[in-house]
C-alpha cells in the first residue's frame, strides 16, 4: 500500500550529465575513485567526462562505475555512485568540483551581485 501511494521521483536523465564530487579515494593498483549523487544526465563507461573547478580544468575519461560495491555500465541522475578516472592522481581533485560532459557547463572565478543590507 506505501509503495502505491508514494511516487517515484523524476529523474532528470534528458540533460547533460553533472555530478558534484563529495569525497575522492585512491585505490592502490586501480586508481583514483569520485563519489558523488549523479546532479543530471546519465553516464556511461568509457565517456569522457570534464573535472571542473578549483583547479584547472581537466579532461578524463570514466573507466569504471560503481554503485553499493555493485558494477554499473551506466548510471543515472539520482544515483550515488563512484566513479573510477582514467589517470587522475588523487590530490588532482577535491569535494566541491564537478564531474560533467565537456563543454556543457564553464567555471567562473568572478560574479557581480547586489546586495540589500536590512537593519532593524
């Protein structure tokens, strides 16, 4: 009776894909490990793949997927996932820079905002 009365969220797989990184591990002979909730998108082995943020930009490419100590071919927005990098050494990234399809999203360094201060 639950399962039918709560429904299941959207997943927004129709956009590029953009996954925020939350912690990184390095595995002694695979590599370097992103975790993260999938944002967007989906992604699948093999693609290519953009580290944006805080450094400089870097181009890699996803050499494996896993979810829950299961192996994934692909995984989709809403999904917690690691995700193994092609020739990525762990001190190249950080929580808080993104995994996203190239070209789909630019970092910025810069903004102009306006700001209202209220006193009491």
């Amino acid at each position: 009776i639950v399962d039918q009365s709560i429904p299941l969220p959207q997943r927004n797989v129709e956009k590029d894909f953009l996954m925020a990184i939350e912690n990184i591990v390095s595995i002694t002979g695979r590599g370097t490990v992103a975790t993260g909730r999938v944002e967007r998108g989906q992604i699948k082995l093999n693609e290519t793949v953009e580290i944006i943020g805080l450094k400089e930009t870097r181009e890699t490419t996803v050499i494996g997927l896993e979810m829950f100590q299961k192996t994934l071919e692909e995984s989709v927005a809403g999904d917690n996932v690691g995700v193994l990098l092609r020739g990525i050494q762990k001190n190249e990234v950080q929580r808080g820079m993104v995994l996203a399809k190239p070209g789909s999203i630019t970092p910025h360094t810069r903004f102009k905002a306006q700001v209202y201060i209220l006193k009491k």
